[in-house]
C-alpha cells in the first residue's frame, strides 16, 4: 500500500492534546501522511509521500464515528413521520411496522438498503459505524440482519430486545425468554454489543436487566437504549451494569447525571431523533460539567430519526444541546470511539486508522455555522480517499 499526504492542511483537528493545541489537538498549517492503512504522521507542509493531496488550507478532522444506527431495515416511514409533524406523539409501536417489512424483505433487498445507506454515510464524512439489529424480532430474521451488519462493520449490536412483537403481545416475559435463550444463542457469533430498549412501552427494568445479563454471559459488550420518552430506570442500569454506553438521554435527572459522571458509561445524544419526534433536547451541557464522557450519534432508523447526517446532528447539538463546537465535533468523533471502547479511530495520532474528513471550509464551526451546507468535501478511510465502494466489507479490525 502506498503513502498519501494530505498537504496544506490549514486547520488540523487530531483529538489529541499532545499534539496539539487544547483538548483538540489543534494543528494549524500541517501535513497528515498515511501509510499502510495508519496515520504515519503530522508533519510541516511540504512533506512528501507516494501520493498528495492538496487541502489549499481547508480544515481535515478525524472520521466521525457514528456509535449509534440501525441501518438494516425495509419500508418508510415518511407518513408516520408527517402525522407526527402534524401533531400525533412518537410511540414505539412503530417499530413493529419496520418489523414487518424487514421481515418480508429477502436478504438481497436488505443487504443492497444497508448499502445505499452505508456509502450515503461515507459520503456525509462517517468512516466507522455501529450497526444494530432490531427490526426482525424472530431468532432468523434477527441473525439475518446481524449477518448483513457485519459485512459492513465489526461492531454489530444484537437488538432483539428493541420491541415485543405482535405474535407476543401480551407475553413480553416469554419474548424476553426468547431474546435470552434461542436468539442470543443464534446472534451472538454475529455481534460484538447486546442492547436492550428499557423504556415504559418496551422493556422494564427486569426485563432490561436479564437480556444485558444474558447478553454479558455470551461474551457480548453491554449498551442500553434509556431515558428516551421519559424518565426512566435505564441510565441508571447502564451505569450499574457498566455498559459502555447509555445513548437517547434526553430525560435525565440529577441522579442519572451524578450516575453518569461516577461511572464509565458514556451517554450517547442522538440530537436528530429529538428533532424527529418533537422531543425536547437534553442538556447536554449539564452533564459535560458534571464530568461524564459524551458522544453524538445519527441513531439513522426509519422511525424516529431518518438521517446519516451527523452535521446536522453537530448543528443541533451546538444549537440546542448547549455544547461548544469543539465539544460537538469530539462527540462525533472521539466521542463515538468511546462509547464502542475503541482506541483506534476517532483521533489522529500517529498509528491510529487513517480515517479523516476533509472539510470544504477553514474550521470546523463552519458545521454549524452554514447549517445544511455539504461541507464534506473528501473521506479518507485507512488511509486512501473513500469511494461509493468502501461502504461494503468488513472495515479494519482493531490491533
Ligand atoms: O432509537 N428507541 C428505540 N429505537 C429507535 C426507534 C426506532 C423506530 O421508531 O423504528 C430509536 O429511536
């Protein structure tokens, strides 16, 4: 594999204080040259490499790294999407009708929407991603979607526990038996991550609790969807239970946020779906100060939040969340590499994956500040410029 420099950086964004100034790593007028699919280093511009790109003095940032999707799925949504803008509340009912399109779906169909909507994410700047089962609610519907998942990323998240299907209405204690025994059994050699929705309409909190235990004693990492449409026991099981993220946030209390800033369990924003469902916005500055550890994520699904725009959710966060732009852009980044307990993206140190953003603008802030704008203007994925392409295959493991 050849060497490639980006040269003539104005504004490098590297994560790392170390090389850089503030918690950024701020670099201004630099060089970054990968090699072998790694970041080799930050040099003066002018450095050479195999390969060069010219940044005539735009910003580059790490790739953003979106901890939070459910990009396998079938049908639309739009009309649920428009009465809610019409004034009709956002349930979780609706996942059963994503349910039944998946269902019905073949897995050539599935594995082509995954894929359209992977590379759409590449091209929004997002060069490694989470992906979550949940729309099959059966043991092979389940392991279907989690076997399309892993052709395009290694952290694949088993999400039987996202509703109770129709077939077990009014049996959730069996359905949860069954996410438990059978299901797990055929999706763990598929997934990295368990994740439960423990919220009032979905999972209580006993529930919630037997399916991460269930989950942690297959071998998988643990990650919670809480605090979502309410207040609500999921942060704080999060925390108990040590998952390594705890994502929505939006109803939080001042237990949950001393909760959040004790523990190791990073709370996840997903600022589109707050958008989406007329939620209000959590505030997240509260919980920055408290000292806990944040992330950003698209949360793309076909309910609540039908987006791979992470500007967008970088707009909000800093509009409506409260964060500063340097904050934002860190969630989206660092952030997300946190809350899927990876070293190897979301910074630019010298042996990190060769993952970066190219920005057709001099700062970052321009995120927010030309809101809507495609400022994404070339991705780089291990090191060489990302095509429509890159989006199907497993991406580089870690180590
Ligand atoms: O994260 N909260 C649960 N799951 C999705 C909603 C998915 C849907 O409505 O289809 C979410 O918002």
């Amino acid at each position: 594999m050849s060497s490639l420099v980006i040269d003539n950086i104005g504004l490098l964004i590297t994560n790392d204080p170390e090389l850089g100034e503030g918690p950024l790593g701020k670099v201004r007028n630099a060089a970054l040259v990968f090699d072998g699919g790694a970041v080799r280093a930050i040099e003066q511009p002018g450095a050479v490499a195999d390969q060069r790109i010219d940044a005539e003095g735009r910003c580059v940032v790490p790739g953003i790294v979106d901890s939070h999707t459910h990009l396998v799925f079938a049908g639309d949504r739009s009309e649920e999407f428009a009465a809610r803008m019409a004034g009709q509340a956002y349930e979780a009912g609706g996942i059963k009708v994503s349910t039944e399109a998946t269902r019905s779906a073949s897995r050539s169909q599935l594995t082509e929407l995954t894929a359209k909507r992977r590379n759409e994410a590449i091209a929004a700047g997002i060069t490694h991603t989470e992906i979550k089962s949940g729309y099959g609610l059966e043991v092979s519907s389940e392991k279907r979607s989690l076997e399309i998942a892993s052709e395009f990323t290694d952290d694949v998240t088993f999400l039987g526990a996202h509703a109770v299907p129709s077939e077990f209405e009014g049996r959730s204690d069996e359905y949860v038996d069954l996410v438990c025994g059978p299901m797990l059994q055929a999706c763990a050699p598929f997934s990295r991550w368990i994740d439960v929705f423990c919220e009032e309409g979905a999972f209580d909190l006993e529930q919630s609790r037997a399916v991460l235990e269930a989950g942690r004693d297959a071998g998988l990492g643990l990650r919670v969807h809480g605090n979502q449409l309410g207040p609500g026991p999921g942060v704080q099981l999060a925390v108990e239970m040590g998952a390594a993220s705890v994502d929505h946030c939006t109803y939080l209390t001042e237990d949950d946020i001393e909760a959040l800033a004790g523990g190791s369990t990073v709370a996840t924003f997903l600022p589109a779906t707050d958008f989406s469902t007329l939620q209000p916005y959590p505030d997240a500055r509260r919980v920055i100060d408290a000292g806990a550890q944040v992330a950003i994520a698209t949360n793309t699904n076909p309910g609540s939040s039908n987006t791979t725009s992470m500007s967008f959710c970088i707009a909000l966060a800093v509009r409506e969340l409260k964060m500063t732009a340097d904050e934002a852009l860190q969630a989206a980044t660092l952030g997300g590499a946190r809350a899927l307990q990876r070293t190897d993206v979301g910074h630019l140190t010298p042996g990190a994956r060769g993952d970066a953003v190219m920005l057709d603008a001099s700062s970052h802030t321009d995120l927010i500040y030309r809101p809507g704008v495609p400022l994404i203007r070339q991705v780089f994925m291990a090191g060489v410029p990302a095509s429509p392409s890159s989006g199907v295959g497993r991406e580089l493991s870690e180590g």
